[in-house]
C-alpha cells in the first residue's frame, strides 16, 4: 500500500473508514449498497476461485456479498461444529457430498430450502438428486448444484487390439452387465497374454456394482450384509484371483500410473470430473499421440451409478436466508428468471462440469463443445445425461460413508491376497461393531 510509511495519511484513512462503518450501521444515513455479507464454505480452493471467477463477472445485481472459504470435507464436521459453538464465522450456505448429505440433511443444522424462497421439484433436477436431499419427513433441504454420474472409460487402442473394435456401442454390448465385463475381462486378459487387465483395482467396481443393492448398510438399527453385498464380495474374489484386475487403492500412485500407462490398464469406472480433474492431468499429454491423451472412449457400463456430486445448504441458524436462496439459485438453476437460468447454464459451459439440474443439462448437452479430444470427440455431457436418469439413491444413510469405508479396507486385503473373503466379511463386521457400538451386528 502507497500509504503505509506515512502516519498522518494512515490516520486520515483510519477516520475515513471508521466513518464509513458507521453510516453502513445506519441504514437512515446510508445503506452500504443494501448488501448483506454471506460466508460460503466450499471442499476446494479450486471451487472457491471457481465460484469467486463468476460471481465477479456475472451482470446480475446480487443482493449479498458472498465471502467464500475453501474447508476439506474431511475436516467439515469439526470446523462447523467449532464455529457454531464459538458463535464466529458460521458459514450461512454450505456444500455438501454423498459421503455426509444424510448427516445432515436429517439435521436440525440444515434449513428447508423453502425457508429460502426456493421451489425444488424431481422434473426440474436429476430425481436422485433431490431424492438425496430429502429428510426424513420429506422436506428438500439442500439444492444440488454438479451432478457427478457414473461412466466407464476404456482404452480404444487396447479395445481394437483384443476385442477387435473401438466403436462405443460395441462395447458397451461387451460390458453391459456384470457378466459380460468378467467374460470381457477373460478376454482380454487371454488376448494380451496377461499383460493388460481390466481394472487397476478393486475399488474401481465398489460403488457401481453396490449401486443396484436394495437394501441399506443400516436399517433398524442393525447391519445388513445383504445378498448384493455377498454378491460383490464373490465377484471381486473372481477378478482377482483370476488376475483380471490389479490391486491398486484409488488415487494411488499405482492408481494414477495405470492412466497413462500404455498396457497395463483397459478401463477405469469414472465420471465428468474425474475426466476433467484427474484422468487429463495424468494422461501424460494434452493432444492426442501424447501419452494416453485421446485414446479414450466412453460408455455406461454395467451400472448406473452416482460417483459424487455436490450440494448447496444453508444454515438453519442463518440470519441471511433470503441471501442464502439467491446464492445458491444463481448455480443451481431452482428459478424460474431466465436470466439467472442463464447465468447457471454460463456456468457449467464455462466449467464443463455436469449439472444438477436437468432444465440446464437439457439446453447445452449436445453443444458441440463436449465433443471432447480427450475422449476421440465423444461428447461426455450427453453421455453422462443418459446415466444420470437411471441413478438412485434412495437407500442412502448417515452411516454410509464410515461403514463402506471400512468395507473398502478389507475388500482391498482381499483383494490383495492378505486375507481370504470369508475372513475379510469376518474382520469387516467386527469392525463396524466396534466404531459403531449401537449398530446390532450380526
């Protein structure tokens, strides 16, 4: 600052200020713009330059300031809980993910998002979208901004090479079921001599293959191994014992390689952000003949299945409600302004990221710009809409992410040879009764 050595102007710029808090405390002197502060919590400094970025540029007059602030969702429950109990900086709207909406959304810290003036309705969003963010008396209590469905990505020149063909339709006929990707996986595997596996590990299967399970981790207080989760326990024991898989843990280094790698890796199960965030910054290449960079397709796989996603909330306690419902209707779309509907639709062209709201899928997903190199001028938009239709997740709850966590865990030791399946379900359940000593277990 130009004035920083010179008291008498940092003096006068002192009073200068002070002057102006005070007629911003007295709303018949003046009003300070009319503007109320808000304070936003967000999981990422990326999402946070990304929400800074627009709302600096949109030519919308907002009715808020909006102060937003980047908190990993690992730290979230503690850092809420702090500010709450210290009564500062309490964050007025909030996102939220799969692994806590429930916690939440089944909260008395969550308002209902009609406390905001929002209307959010299954026609005007992905149905499961909303299913996620409705409580237990049914009241929608968060907004869902990105849409993050499940996709299966593959390797084309791998797919030419053992299975004779690259066109998508193919094969997506190939991997169309759990049976089809195992004999798929067989295979390939014979084909390439055992050089190139169908998955770099477990974990890649996890959430797809549980995603059509009709029965929640709890219910009545109780664990329930139900015959789904038998099912993938059997499965994955199949693809690892025949070596049709590695044994890498996502976002591994081992995990990671396998992207760029030339032959190790046919496929991984993956999403819009995972494509836009991770799989083309480690592909070894930004145009294609670099690395793995265009030599990828898409499909939809055996599953449709919700990888993530996120969700805007505000605080029940929140003293700027109305502040809070024209934030998060400016990105997600809960209006019927068309020109805020248009400042949602600029957002997710400018992002690429998949919307929560099927009004604003349905306008720009078959714009020419997601006819991505990356993925041979696939346009991904359109293909993740087609999942996002069929997704459910109406079995979810407060204990998921703790309890498939811990499933994780050992189907990993499985599927690494340190531990036999049956003494994997025996070590899962033992642990789930010790983190969660009023679960019954079985």
């Amino acid at each position: 600052m130009i004035f920083s050595g010179n008291k008498f102007l940092r003096r006068i710029i002192s009073l200068v200020m002070t002057a102006a808090m005070i007629l911003c405390m007295c709303p018949l002197l003046a009003s300070c713009g009319g503007k109320s502060k808000i304070i936003v919590w967000v999981y990422s400094e990326e999402y946070r330059s990304e929400l800074e970025e627009f709302l600096n540029t949109t030519p919308l007059d907002l009715s808020f300031e909006a102060s937003i602030r980047a908190v990993n969702s690992a730290d979230f429950e503690a850092e809420l809980n702090k500010a709450i109990e210290n009564g500062e900086d309490i964050p007025d709207v909030f996102m939220l993910s799969p692994d806590n909406i429930k916690k939440y959304i089944d909260s008395d810290l969550t308002a209902d998002v009609a406390e905001l003036g929002l209307e959010v309705t299954p026609d005007k969003y992905f149905p499961y979208v909303v299913e996620a963010a409705t409580d237990q008396h049914g009241a929608v209590k968060a907004v869902g901004w990105q849409a993050d469905p499940g996709i299966f990505m593959y390797r084309r020149s791998m797919a030419k090479a053992y299975l004779g063909t690259d066109n998508p339709d193919q094969i997506q006929t190939m991997v169309s079921s759990w049976d089809h990707f195992y004999e798929t996986a067989q295979k390939i595997s014979q084909q390439s001599e055992g050089k190139t596996r169908m998955l770099a590990g477990q974990e890649d299967m996890l959430k797809p293959f549980l995603s059509s399970d009709d029965q929640p981790w709890v219910k009545d207080g109780s664990l329930v191994f139900s015959p789904r989760k038998q099912a993938y326990v059997n499965y994955m024991q199949k693809m690892s014992s025949e070596h049709l898989m590695y044994t890498a843990e996502q976002w591994s280094e081992a995990w990671i390689t396998g992207i760029s790698d030339t032959q190790s890796v046919f496929g991984y199960f993956s999403s819009g952000i995972c494509m836009l965030y991770v799989m083309k910054k480690a592909c070894g290449g930004k145009m294609k003949g670099e690395g793995s960079y265009g030599d990828w397709a898409v499909v939809p796989g055996p599953a449709n299945y919700c990888w993530g996603g996120s969700w805007f909330a505000a605080y029940s306690g929140s003293n700027n409600k109305s502040e809070a419902g024209d934030f998060i209707s400016l990105f997600t779309a809960c209006t019927e302004d068309e020109t805020r509907m248009d400042q949602s639709i600029r957002y997710f062209r400018t992002t690429g990221e998949f919307a929560a709201s099927s009004e604003v899928v349905t306008q720009i997903r078959f714009d020419p710009q997601f006819e991505d190199s990356f993925i041979g001028g696939q346009n991904y938009y359109h293909q993740l809409s087609v999942v996002a239709r069929n997704v459910s997740m109406s079995h979810m709850t407060t204990y998921d992410s703790e309890i498939g966590g811990i499933f994780n865990t050992y189907m990993n030791q499985c599927a690494g040879g340190l531990k036999t399946s049956e003494q994997a379900v025996s070590d899962f359940k033992t642990s789930v009764k010790v983190a969660f000593p009023e679960i019954s277990v079985d």
